[in-house]
C-alpha cells in the first residue's frame, strides 16, 4: 500500500458517513490551509448527471491544443486515485500527492470530515500551488453543497444532462436534482447548458435569473448538429464547421458543444476555431464506448469486438442505446454490472431490445455491487449470470460480434485493469 493509501484510509474514520453534502467543513479546513481556492488560475466548473466528464475532457483538449497549461479534477478514478488529480496536464506523482495528503491531515486535527472534502481540500492545494491556466473543476456529486462549489467566481460554469440519479442524496424528483446542479451558478458569470427536460429547464432558468448568470442554453445561446464530416456549431459569435469528436457516440456532439459554449462565454484570448477543432479531434476519456484490445479482449473469438462504458444510469443507458442502435452490421452482447443503489432497469430498459443476449456481472473487487440476481430479475429474466466477466466473455462464441460491458464507473475500472490498463 502507497502512503497516500494509508493516509486516506485514516481520513476514513473521520466521519461516519462516506457523503455527507456540505460546505461548512471544507470551508472551514481551507481557512487553516490559507485559502488555496482563492489562489486558482481560472476555473470552468462543471455539474450535470450524464456528460461532465465527457465535457471535461474536451475543456481540456482545447485548452491544451491552445498551449495551455490545465489542471484537472474529476471523480471518480477508474484504476488507480492519482487520475483523479491532473496537475498542469500531468496525473499528480505519488510524492506530491502523499505529501498533500499529509499536510492536510495534519491541519485538520482530527476534526469530522468527509474523505471526499479531504481530497478535494488536497487538490485545491496543489493547484493553488502549480501554475497552470485553466483549472477544470468536475462536481463530484449535486452542485450546491458539493465540496467543489467552495470557488467563489469561476470564469464559466456548465451543466450536462440532467437526469435521475444519486437520488437518496438529491431527492426522487428531476426539478429537485435540477437545482442541486444550478447551486454552482455564480452572479455574472455564464452558464452554458445542454438540452435538458422541460422540469429540469425551468428550474435551470429560474434559477440563472434569480443569481443573475447569464444562461447559454443549447437551442437558445447556441447549437451543435452533425454535418457529412463532422459538426456545425453555431452561437452569437459566428459557425465553427468542426471535425467529428474523437469521443463516440452521438451524445458527445452535445457534451462538446457545452465545452465551446462555455468557452466562447467566457472568451479568454488563447481561445481559437484551430484550438476547438484539434481539441475535439484529441479529447479522450476512459471507459466512455472505448474499445479494448489488451488481455480481456484476447479472449474473445477472432474477429469480435470488446467495449467498455461507464454509463450508469437511466439516461446513461438512453445514450448508450442510440448509439448501440448503430451498430447494425453485427450481433451485440451486453454484459451489465451496477452499483447497489443504482434503479438497473431503467438503466436497462432501453438497451434490451438491442442484445442478441445479455449477461449480469459482479467482479470481486467492484465497488458496492449490485448482486447477479438483481440484474436477472431487473432485466425480466433475461439476463443470464456471468456471474463475472471473465465468465461472460467464456460462455460466447459464434460470428463476429460486439460486446459492450457496462453498468457501472467502479465496473470499468476493474475491467481495465483486467484488461492491462
């Protein structure tokens, strides 16, 4: 075990709950670490159910493409915790990190905190620390009362797809989830959305008028669509013709135009149409319909495909569909693990009349699993157990063929590491 392990698995008996959203802790250790969120190079902070870190991850293509230094933080990590930490465009080194971790820890006394505000008091840290030009800053859960929301003026914040999730945290109603993601709204500084349910809209809406932040709704401020070799972006600011997004499937489309919007919003002078279009072309985000070719792969027959998602939820399982609904040349077997508090079928309902079959899975080492039986009876009895992936990919054979394993973030993490990731 690392140092940075064994210290955060300390901070784990600092509070009895693992999420417990509020401010006033991590508010009041930053005020002993002398306020590293006020020392931040600008931040586009970014909430939403399905989407942020896809959104993320083309902030940071962009920025990137434009020679910009960018730090990153985003949750969960897939394999290993330093993914969760980017510093100036590299992933934090296990020294800076541990000794982060350390300092912390030790001026905060033992006081009841939460892991994740501890962490996130960390990351604050290092990129008050590391000089970089853009900080992306991904909620980790909500938006008003997640532990991210401690930076007082961002330079522009977005909100992806707003869907049911999370919901013993945010409430069983989409308005309700709606204006936990609108608390990171700040005054005066834009807000760039995608398109949203009409409930979830209005909350968004009335919200960005009662902050007084200028809202860049998608069909409103702006808009994406699909041309023959790529995309059209259009705002008050002109057309971008653009190249496909090197994310998949057709959602993506949407999560980058949020990432321009935004941008374009907030307009820092680095930002070019030549820095849009290579950021796009070079965005990549992990376990989001990537193709696998490495240990787990090799065990399919020849000529057969092996992806991985990490979508989750209902409207993560919508996504996944329209884009499975494209994949018509060949026979497409699911493999579905989820986390226990997870609502499986509505998360399968839409992807199983495209499965030649599906399997349910729960690997050993995945985060709070939702039992293989749960996932049959879930799917009406369609799926059949795995019981593993390993077991899964076992039990085909045939043509040509695509398997998509999803499910679950803590799924796709243990898969690639099966896979050699």
């Amino acid at each position: 075990m690392s140092r940075s392990e064994e210290i955060i698995d300390r901070l784990h008996a600092l509070h009895p709950k693992l999420i417990d959203l509020s401010l006033g802790r991590l508010q009041a250790l930053l005020a002993k670490l002398g306020h590293p969120e006020r020392a931040l190079p600008p931040v586009v902070h970014v909430a939403g159910t399905n989407g942020k870190g896809s959104t993320c991850a083309f902030l940071r293509a962009i920025a990137e493409a434009a020679g910009q230094r960018v730090h990153v933080y985003t949750s969960p990590h897939l394999v290993r915790f330093h993914e969760r930490i980017r510093l100036a465009g590299r992933l934090v080194e296990e020294d800076a990190l541990a000794a982060a971790l350390a300092e912390v820890e030790a001026v905060n006394e033992g006081a009841p905190i939460t892991v994740f505000e501890v962490i996130t008091a960390v990351a604050l840290l290092l990129f008050s620390r590391v000089p970089a030009d853009l900080l992306v800053l991904e909620v980790g859960l909500g938006g008003r009362f997640d532990a991210t929301n401690v930076v007082e003026r961002p330079a522009a914040t977005a909100i992806a797809s707003i869907s049911m999730d999370h919901m013993e945290f945010l409430g069983d109603r989409l308005a309700g989830i709606a204006g936990e993601k609108a608390g990171i709204m700040k005054p005066g500084v834009p807000c760039a959305t995608g398109a949203q349910a009409p409930e979830a809209m209005q909350v968004l809406r009335e919200n960005a008028a009662t902050v007084g932040a200028p809202l860049l709704a998608r069909g409103e401020a702006w808009e994406v669509a699909p041309r023959p070799d790529g995309l059209l972006y259009r705002d008050a600011g002109g057309e971008l013709a653009l190249p496909p997004p090197a994310l998949l499937g057709a959602h993506q489309a949407e999560n980058a135009g949020i990432a321009i919007a935004a941008l374009r919003a907030w307009n820092p002078p680095w930002l070019s149409e030549a820095a849009i279009a290579e950021g796009l072309r070079r965005a990549e985000w992990p376990a989001r319909l990537q193709r696998l070719h490495g240990a787990l792969a090799q065990r399919l027959p020849p000529g057969w495909e092996l992806w991985l998602d990490g979508g989750h939820n209902a409207g993560g399982g919508a996504a996944l569909a329209a884009h499975c609904a494209t994949w018509r040349d060949r026979p497409l077997h699911l493999v579905v693990g989820m986390k226990g508090s997870k609502v499986v079928a509505d998360f399968l309902r839409p992807l199983l009349p495209l499965a030649t079959t599906l399997f349910a899975v729960a690997e050993p080492g995945q985060h709070l699993a939702t039992p293989v039986e749960r996932i049959i009876e879930a799917s009406g009895g369609v799926a059949r157990p795995g019981p593993d992936v390993a077991g899964a990919l076992a039990q085909l054979s045939g043509p040509p063929a695509r398997v998509l394993i999803c499910g679950s973030l803590y799924l796709a993490g243990e898969v690639l590491k099966a896979d050699g990731a």
